[in-house]
C-alpha cells in the first residue's frame, strides 16, 4: 500500500540507518575520553557489553516479530506485568531519553567548542546545549519521513570516521602507546572491566529504538527484528575496532584532556585541519542523532498518551503527524535538565548525566527480558522458540543487573527516585482510572 502526505512511514533501510544513528552518533564521540580513564583493559567492558547488548537485541527482536501490543518495550512488558508493567516500563524509558537527550547535546557543544577553538563558561554550555535541544526538536515538526532522510545522511559522520579508524587506522597503530595505556589507575581486574561497563553499555543504547517507533514503520513484525539485530551487530564490531585502534594512536594522556577525541586522531594522523574537518562532521552526526532521539522521545510519549497514561496534549499531531505541542513542552524539561546539570567541566556533567541515563534506561530491559517468554507464548509460537528466546532472556536480564551494579551510588539513587515518582504517578491518576487505558491495540501489516 502506497502511502502519502503525513501517512508516510519509515521502511528498513531508513530504521536501520535511524537505529545506527542513534546508537553511533549519540554513543561514541565522547567514548575515548572517558575509557582512557579506565585504560585500554576496557576492551573486555566492550566484550561483554557487545554480548550482551546482542542477547537484548535478539529478544527484541523477537518480540517485534510477535508482539500484538502497542507501545514498544511498554507492549511487550504488559504480556507478563499488565497495567503495571506497561506504565513503568514506558515511563523510566521517557524518563531515561529525556536525560541522554541532554547528555548529547552536551557532546555536541563540546566538539563545537573545540572545532572553533572557544572556552565556554558553564553558562554558556548550558545555554549552547539548549539551543541544540530546540534546534533538533523543532527539526522534526518536518514529519516522519524528513526525519528518517536526515538521520541516512548525518549517520555518515560518525559512520566514516569511526569506520576509518576501525580499519585503515591500523597502519597508524602503536602497540607500544596501546600497552602503556592498559591500566593506568592499576585497579584489580575485574573493578577495571566494570568500571567502564556503564559507558560501553551508553554507547549501545538505541537498539531498541526500532520498538520505540513501531507505530511509524511499514511493516513493524518483519522490519523491526532487522534493524534491531543487524544494527547493532554492525555498530559493536565498529565500536570495538576503533576505540581500541585509536588508544594505540593517540597518547592516553591526551585522549584525557580532550573534548574532541576523534578529531585529535584524525589531527594526529593528518595534521590539524583534517582533524577540524572530522570535528565539524561529527558535530553534524551529533545533531542528527539527536534529530533521532528528540523523534523516539517525542513517538514514545506520542504512544503512551494515545494509550492513555500519558497525558491527552502529548498524543495531539499537526497536519504532517507530528505531535509538535509534546516535543514543545518536553524541549521545555531538557533546557530545564540542562540548567540544572551545569558543570565546571564538560566531561563531570557529561557522565553524571550518561551515568543516570544508562540505569533508568535498564529498567526497560529488565521489564522486557522477564516478559518476553510470555510474549512469544501467548502469540502462539513453538515451545522451542519459546526456551530458546527465554535463555538469551536471562543472559540479557543478568547482564542488565551487572550493569546497574557497576554504575555507582549516585546514579542508582537518582534511578530510585524516578521510579519512586513513575510509582506516584500511577497510584495517583492510572490507577484510579484503569478503564481509560487501551494497551492491547493490534498493528495490521501494511
């Protein structure tokens, strides 16, 4: 069926690319800084974060493939936890994009300011990552379809530079800069390995914003399963190959210093305006990954109200489909979440923020991974499908737990207090009023 005007949706390619950008524009450009921290031993974080990002890929996509439900992760959640479960999931999941959203636009203003050679005050970070909130939210008042055409051109950004380092980097590579870098704060082993799990697991959330957005795909039961899987496997190996390659190109010393990493080894390799040049298309990645993002925010809160346990105004759309008052009002919590966030340094307010994102974002998973041998029981699939998706469950659910054990107290606080206020909210308004929420809607394959 040929769709047109406002209808139009999104097929796998724009998905898959829409997947990839959030995942490589929204993860990786601040990464090295940060893992040189850790030292080059994070590469066993990245092992075990790509195995287990993978088993929670897999699961989601077969949820995709049989889930009836709407609401993405919510739908799938309801299948074993009902009303509950949809409104926790969905809501932690609003909340946790909310906050990366910021922690973006934070990586953003830090490679601008650094390409134009600036010194920015807190304020003016501040005040800089809001403008590049409202820039990309308003950016999508456009529709689906510009979104989805954006997001194919601006993944390429991050994709080249990252795929560069991956590969031909090699030939610029040091083992001797890559072995003094391998643990320089001498933890123990197993303290450096979950030291950065929560980073490494940052630069893999966007897998499953292909179910965020099933009510925006052509064929969700076929096309979200695709996207969700071949995304990520593509995204880890890239990961994996060129963090590793650049900690033997440039000196972790100054990895540490920089807001930049990937123009300064580009920088090293070529010379400075190579490395200003790689900078600038990065930062255009950046925006477009937050076009993304900004987009699944906007389609979750979209699905939840529609549903009916968000509010009514975050479901009402333009003319071209577009629920332009919600992403006002929630382009209003960002620049509020910015202000409050303000930082000294870039790099202290861009983990605080990544830290909290990455644990209320696992509450999803969780809800997600103990469900989804329900999901694929009621929808009528085979006992063997059902045990086999129920093992790469669990090994999803234990590594979600050891994630959220690795992130530290403060971020754990803060995910406590968001679902201790997610827990309020439903006693006080859905609870009372079961009866108005509509879950169990079914998708027709177009």
């Amino acid at each position: 069926m040929a769709l047109t005007g406002a209808t139009k949706k999104m097929n796998v390619w724009q998905l898959t690319m829409l997947v990839a950008a959030n995942m490589l524009g929204a993860g990786i450009i601040m990464l090295p800084t940060k893992l040189a921290q850790v030292g080059t031993v994070s590469v066993f974080s990245w092992l075990v974060t790509a195995l287990g990002s993978l088993a929670l890929a897999q699961v989601f996509a077969q949820c995709g493939m049989f889930s009836r439900h709407c609401g993405g992760m919510g739908g799938y959640a309801a299948y074993r936890f009902g009303l509950p479960g949809y409104y926790m999931t969905n809501f932690s999941y609003a909340v946790s994009l909310i906050i990366a959203n910021v922690a973006i636009a934070v990586s953003a203003v830090g490679y601008g300011a650094t390409l134009f050679g600036q010194v920015l005050t807190p304020l003016q970070v501040s005040l800089a990552t809001i403008a590049v909130l409202w820039l990309t939210g308003t950016l999508n008042f456009g529709g689906n379809r510009r979104t989805g055409r954006i997001s194919s051109v601006t993944v390429w950004g991050s994709l080249l530079p990252v795929f560069f380092i991956g590969t031909v980097g090699i030939f610029w590579f040091d083992p001797a800069l890559y072995r003094a870098a391998w643990n320089p704060q001498e933890l123990p082993f197993f303290a450096a390995v979950g030291e950065s799990i929560t980073l490494t697991l940052w630069a893999f959330l966007g897998f499953e914003s292909a179910a965020a957005n099933m009510a925006v795909i052509e064929n969700p039961q076929r096309d979200v399963p695709r996207a969700t899987f071949f995304g990520t496997l593509g995204v880890a190996v890239l990961y994996i190959a060129a963090t590793n390659i650049m900690a033997g190109i440039v000196p972790n010393a100054d990895l540490l210093r920089s807001d930049a990493p990937f123009g300064l080894a580009f920088a090293q390799m070529f010379g400075p305006t190579v490395g200003s040049a790689v900078m600038g298309i990065m930062v255009i990645s950046c925006v477009g990954a937050l076009l993304c993002w900004q987009f699944t925010l906007s389609q979750v809160f979209k699905s939840s109200a529609e549903t009916g346990i968000f509010p009514k105004i975050f479901a009402r759309i333009s003319q071209r489909g577009v629920p332009t008052r919600g992403i006002l009002i929630l382009l209003g919590v960002q620049s509020v979440l910015a202000l409050m966030t303000m930082d000294e340094y870039l790099l202290v307010q861009f983990e605080r923020l990544v830290d909290l994102a990455v644990v209320t974002n696992i509450v999803p998973y969780l809800y997600c991974m103990l469900a989804a041998p329900a999901v694929l029981q009621q929808e009528g699939a085979s006992r063997k499908r059902v045990l086999t998706v129920g093992m790469v469950a669990a090994a999803g659910f234990f590594y979600s737990l050891y994630a959220v054990y690795t992130a530290g107290v403060e971020a754990n606080i803060g995910a406590v207090a968001v679902l201790f206020i997610g827990y309020l909210l439903f006693e006080t308004t859905i609870r009372r009023h079961p009866e108005q929420v509509q879950y169990r809607l079914q998708y027709e394959a177009i």
